[in-house]
C-alpha cells in the first residue's frame, strides 16, 4: 500500500461524490454514523464554472499534465466519453433530468448478442420508494412551460408540435432546477433561493434558473440542484467529513473485517505543473464499510486494479458495459431564404432555457411495441447563449459575402462623399440575421443499447471494448425518428460528424461492476455489496447490469438510497450481531474474536411435498430453483467451538421465483456438528426465518447429514442440504406442529465451495489463533465420524 502518512478510521468511506456517493454519503451521515468522503476533484461554488477560453483551457482533468479541471475526457476504440469530475460529480454537468426506468425495462434472462443474458435483479416496485426519497431532496419539478415568464421558449414549443404531430408519446419530463425561490412559490426568473434548513455547502447565494442554457457546464447562477447544493449540503449539516482533491488509490479487505483506504491529496498548488503523480505519499483510513461511487469509469478501474487483494471477486468484473444508448445529432435550417412568412415558425432558439424541456419516450418490445425493437427516449437540447456566435462563424459562405458587402458598400459611400454618416444598417447586415443559430436544435437520445462492452487494465489504464455493431438496429431506430422529427419542423438532420465513423459520445457510461443474482451473474448483489466481501459496496451507475434506457441519474441516485437503507435496517442481521459489527463489543465477551464466512447453496424444490428427495426430483422437471446465499457469523469463537450446540447467526437472502424472487432472511442460525443419536454422525442444522413475495412469513429448516457410509463421501455429505419449508414463523419447540408448505435439496457447487474458502474472516483479537482453533474444530468433528469405523477396526 506505500508508506502510510496517517491513520483513522470511521464507520464509512466513501469514494466519489456523485448520484452514488453522494445519497450514501448523506443517508448514513444522517443516521449518526462517521463518515468520510473522498472526491478527487475540487468544490465549483456559483460563479466559479468557467466561461472565458483562458478558463477552459484549464477545466480538464489530467493531474499528471497539471490539469485539475471538471471536464475528464476519454476516448476508447468504439466511442468517446465525457464525464466530470467536482464536488458533486456528474451532477455538475448533466441536464438535470430525472426520469424513473421504465417497469418493463427491468428485464431478466434477455440475451444479448454474443452470448449471455440481460438480467436485473431489482425490479420497479423496489425501487418506487427511492425514487420518490431522492426526488424530493433533490426538489424535482418539471418545467413551467405554462408559466408567462416561460412561455417564450420556442424550442419547446417545437418539440412539443413535431411529437403531436407525429403521433409521439412525449411529456415534460422532472428537471433538478429550482425555478422557484422555495417551496409552494410561484416560479420566477432570476430570484435569491432560500437556503434548506440543512444549509448551503458553499456558502454562496444563489438565484432561481435564468434560461441561460448553461447547465452543462456547470451553473454559475446556482439554481441547479446538483448534489453539492442538496445531497452534499445535508451530508456535511449531519457531520459527514467531506475531502476534495483526495484520490483514492488503493485498497484493501482487513483481517478483523473492514477495510483500508490508500489515497492521495492533489495540493492546489500542483495546477499547471507537470509531474508525476504516481510518487505521491498515500494516506490511509481504515471503515467498516466501503462504498464506491467514483462511477462507471473510475469504480470499475479501482477493482480491477485493486483486484489482488480481493479473492472471490466475480469473473463478471468488467462486463456489461453500456453507454445508455446516447446519440446526438442535429436539427439545422434548410438551405436557401427565409420565406417571411415563415420566420417565426422556424425559430427555435436552443439557447434560451433549461438544456432539457421535453421527453418523447418510443415504446421497447418488452412494451409490446408492434414494430418491435429497442426502446429509447429523444430529448430537445440546447447550449449557452454565447456559442451562437461560434454556431454563426461556422457558416464560412454567408460571413465572406456579408462582410464583402460590407466593404464593398463602405468603399462605395467613400468614394461617393455620402453626406450619411451612419453605419447601424451596415453593421446589422453584416451580423446577418443568426439563421444558423436560430433555427438550430440538438437532439439528444438514449435508451436500451446492448450492454455487452468489456472493461479491462491495459499497460496499467482502463480500456473498453464496445462498438455500435450489436446496436445498429438500435441507433438505426433512434436515427428515423429523428428524421421524422426534423422532417415536420422543416429542417436538415445532421448526424453527429463522428457518426461517419459509426462511433458515439456518451455521457452515460453504466456497468463494469454489474448487480447479479448470484456471484456468477454480477459482481455484486441488488443492494450494491460486492460478492464474498461483506461491508465493500458499489453505489454508482458501475453497478447497472444494463442501460437504464431514461437518463441514468434518478435510477443510481435510488439504487443507493435503497443500498443506504439495507445497511441501516441490518434487516438481515439480530440486534446484538449488528452491534458486533459496528462497535465492536456488543454481542460478544471482552476480548473475543468472531469468525464469519459465506455460503452459496442452490438446488430445486417443490410445493405440497414433505420429502426433501422426491420434492427435489418433482421441481427439477418444473425448472423450480431454489437457492440461499448466507454469511455466518460466530461472535465468539472459543464459545462457538467448546458449547455443544455450536451455533452462529445467519445473514443473507434465499431466492425462489415461485416465492417472489429474491427475499430477505430476516433472521437465522447455523448449527455446526451438534450430535445425533448415532456416535457417528452429525448434522449441520440452518433454521432461516424469511417472507415471500406477498409477505407471508415462512421458516427453511434443514439438516447436512454428515456419516460414514460405505466408499468416500465426506464432499456429498458436507454439500448437500436437506431441507423443508415451513408456514409461519416456526421455533423449534413448535416445529412438530407445523404445517409443511414444500422441501428440496440444495448443493453447493464445486465452483462456489472454493470461492466460500476464500470468505473466511475474524474480528478482534488473535484472528490467526482463531482461525485456527475453528480449523482444528471442523477437522476434529470430520475425523471422529470419518475415522471412527477405522480405528474401531484397529482396536
């Protein structure tokens, strides 16, 4: 890791500030938990966003070039990438569109082209709550297009009329601006905003949205409500420690659980110097928990580079890239003369408001779409009222003859003596009338593109493989409505220029780190934690297992709300252990070391049987899985070992279709080798309390029968589990009495047994000695009964 130059440690780090890091950062800060958060770049109060070309010069992110600025711009061998890097993260360049993902757009067992599938295991339902959490800290409001203040903007106006008129489903989508100066006031251009009770991060005033058309390049009014005005602000009122220019670097699992941090400071001094950020001392911090949020780009790179020092972690890193199916293209004037008539019709005026007004959503297959397809969104653009000039100069053939009539006319009056001194109508015509930029509109596209890209480390940098190929019926798609589009409004579609290269620009780039249903499908689970590594966490668009098809932020804003709440409810965890866990003494003896690892079971089951055997073979022909993913936890090892139940808890999920897809073990416990009646054999009992999808509680009971039978089957017995499902919430006096719903066999596969080796972990003191004695432990018990019949023989 180098050499430390300090230590802490807190309950959380937090790494990045965007959608991901951002809401965790805030939700755990909020429930009294000690949390740092690291972003790499620097605050961008209003006023600071640069504007001059002096100033952009320097808004680009390359530390080693001396470059510390928001714009991090990438190019791989299919696309082009933007992202942004500040306080806030993405939030302080998007356009500000909070869109939920489609219900249907959740899809499970899609193929994709080339091998695999498309699954998401969340779904719409799960995510509903989030989404309505994070649009109301966010202040989500769609645009007052009604209002007189706003009825002016004429790109709205066309937008609207080119949907209706083709027969498009279009609305005016939630924006993240506050157009209003606070709650339940009338909208009004320009006016101070009232701070929230929790502050202002900055301490900067800031005014109500001025229809400058500057929200992606940061807005220097304030009146975007990225995340460092809400998400940030709370955050900090609540006692988060926010860092800026603190890049992390490293990382890694520790012995007693939890992690250490390896980051580096960027001094504000280093802008503009050349050097090599490589030598820079690391700092460190160790947490409890780790949650990445330094998006797709930046927290798939740090796995992949800290992938080392992570056993067990999924081969699905690096998969499932997308780019969210973004395409830019434009609307332009036709050529030849404005008719007068007809001026004001093709007015479009991008420059004046919000980037983003309107949302026409173009129904997907899984809708039920009758031509079939991909679906997608197409959304009307726009860009600061100070590139019109530089939309004008572009026009080489109108400036040289305007300013040749110019001069040409000059000369004339010249030459003539003219008594009129006056040049206003010269200078006007030479302006010219700004059709370019007038009757100009970017449209913006993004939807269920293929998720099949490859992120790997090449010569020690991030490198993607994605190409347009496996979409091209997806982009074609996207391509004729905008024609028809730009059809009705009379202009000239123009493609993005490196279209012609068949190559796009996203500024959505999702996967990397994809949620899966399992460790073979995903790198971590629905609630973001990483696979055989409890407490490390993915919250940002990296764990997106495929396009979100709306603009992406609500969904991983929501996603880690939903991540927030399951590490707060430790819904999967008794009271005592949660408090082993996070301070480190409840639950067990001064002194003493848990041991805790994890276990994937899967196999089938079936309704209305009693026999585990017979029920196992009834749900195999129905294609009825079941399978349980548990991480067990003994507080105490040396209890653990010498009391004759051996029990731990149990954390974790099971997950049947015909239960309602993955549930929740609301509590549990693990018995390890209790005696039977026979000598010679021990069971492995699991009692796991859960509800299914409708919320009926349930209890799995089951037993490993560990005996010498005849031939070497110490694997199979240690493997397979049998098991019964159980109505209500059954203890074990009660068990007898209880009504049966269904019972199964589950195994574990070779492949998982050797990952659960590598999940073993202890906590406090003698972790070492610990291990060893629950080592000892398990072997002893194996040789008791395996050997048994042996040395019987022998004497």
């Amino acid at each position: 890791m180098g050499e430390p130059v300090s230590t802490e440690h807190v309950d959380a780090v937090v790494v990045g500030s965007g959608f991901g890091g951002s809401v965790g950062a805030y939700r755990l800060a909020e429930a009294g938990r000690s949390v740092v958060l690291l972003e790499r770049g620097r605050a961008y109060p209003p006023g600071s966003f640069a504007r001059t070309p002096r100033q952009m010069n320097r808004a680009f992110w390359d530390p080693s070039r001396g470059l510390y600025g928001m714009y991090d711009v990438w190019s791989f061998g299919g696309f082009d990438s933007l992202v942004s890097s500040g306080l806030g993260g993405g939030s302080l360049i998007y356009a500000n569109v909070l869109l939920r993902k489609d219900e249907r757009w959740f899809v499970r067992d899609e193929p994709i082209p080339g091998g695999g599938y498309e699954n998401w295991p969340v779904t719409r339902a799960d995510l509903d709550p989030h989404y309505d959490a994070v649009e109301k800290m966010i202040g989500a409001v769609a645009y007052p297009f009604q209002e007189p203040a706003y009825r002016d903007t004429l790109k709205t106006h066309a937008f609207v009329r080119a949907a209706t008129e083709n027969g498009l489903d279009w609305h005016l989508p939630p924006l993240a601006i506050s157009f209003a100066p606070g709650p339940g006031q009338a909208p009004a251009v320009g006016m101070p905003i009232v701070d929230p009770e929790y502050g202002n991060i900055h301490g900067v005033p800031r005014r109500t949205c001025r229809l400058t058309g500057e929200c992606d390049i940061g807005c220097n009014d304030g009146s975007k409500n990225s995340l460092d005005h809400t998400y940030l602000s709370a955050a900090k009122h609540h006692g988060a420690d926010i860092r800026t220019r603190c890049e992390v670097r490293e990382f890694r699992p520790l012995d007693g659980g939890g992690y250490e941090v390896a980051y580096v400071r960027h001094d504000p001094s280093a802008e503009g110097v050349i050097a090599d950020t490589k030598k820079l001392p690391l700092h460190l911090i160790t947490c409890d928990r780790l949650i990445l949020g330094a998006g797709a780009y930046g927290t798939t790179f740090l796995l992949l580079r800290n992938r080392s020092a992570l056993p067990g972690l999924s081969q699905a890193l690096g998969t499932r890239f997308s780019g969210n199916g973004d395409l830019l293209a434009f609307l332009l004037p036709q050529d030849g003369p404005l008719q007068p008539d007809r001026a004001a019709d093709r007015d479009l005026d991008a420059s004046y408001g919000p980037v983003i007004t309107g949302a026409i959503r173009i129904e997907d297959t899984v809708d039920g779409a009758r031509e079939g397809g991909r679906g997608f969104y197409i959304e009307d653009g726009g860009y600061p009222g100070f590139t019109n000039w530089l939309v004008e100069s572009t026009d080489l053939v109108a400036n040289t003859f305007r300013f040749g009539e110019f001069v040409t006319r000059w000369l004339v009056e010249r030459v003539r003596s003219s008594s009129d001194t006056r040049l206003s109508r010269e200078v006007s015509r030479l302006l010219g009338e700004g059709t370019l930029s007038a009757g100009s509109l970017p449209l913006l596209a993004m939807g269920r593109d293929v998720p099949d890209g490859v992120m790997k480390l090449r010569d020690g940098l991030l490198d993607i493989a994605w190409t347009t190929h496996t979409s091209k019926e997806y982009f074609d798609r996207v391509r004729y409505i905008m024609r028809q589009l730009s059809e009705t409004l009379e202009t000239r579609f123009i493609d993005n220029p490196i279209w012609f290269f068949r190559r796009i620009i996203t500024v959505h780039p999702l996967g990397g780190a994809p949620m899966g249903r399992d460790s073979a499908d995903g790198v971590c689970d629905s609630y973001g934690e990483v696979y055989n590594h409890p407490g490390l966490y993915v919250a940002d668009g990296s764990a997106m297992p495929g396009a979100v098809g709306a603009n992406p932020s609500l969904t991983i804003a929501a996603h880690a709300d939903r991540m927030a709440t399951h590490i707060l409810e430790e819904r999967t965890r008794g009271p005592a252990r949660a408090a082993s866990r996070d301070n480190g003494s409840a639950g067990r003896r001064n002194g003493a070391t848990s041991l805790s690892f994890t276990e994937e079971m899967k196999g089938f089951f079936a309704f209305d049987e009693i026999d585990p055997v017979k029920a196992a073979a009834v749900g195999r022909t129905r294609d009825d899985r079941f399978m349980f993913h548990l991480t067990i936890t003994a507080d105490d090892v040396d209890t653990f070992v010498t009391t004759a139940e051996h029990v731990a808890g149990t954390e974790g999920w099971i997950r049947a279709d015909a239960l309602g897809g993955r549930r929740p073990v609301t509590e549990g416990t693990f018995n390890l080798f209790t005696m039977a009646p026979s000598p010679t054999t021990r069971h492995m009992r699991y009692r796991l309390y859960f509800e299914d999808g409708e919320g009926n509680p349930l209890t799995l009971v089951g037993r490993k029968e560990v005996h010498d039978d005849p031939g070497i089957d110490i694997w199979p017995d240690t493997s397979t589990l049998y098991f019964q499902l159980l109505g209500g919430r059954v203890a074990p006096a009660d068990q007898t009495r209880a009504r049966i719903v269904g019972a199964g066999v589950l195994h574990i596969q070779a492949f998982d047994f050797a990952r659960q080796l590598t999940t073993f972990r202890t906590r406090g003191p003698g972790g070492a000695q610990a291990l060893d004695k629950f080592g000892r432990f398990f072997l002893g018990q194996l040789s008791d009964v395996y050997l048994a019949q042996m040395r019987g023989a022998g004497a």
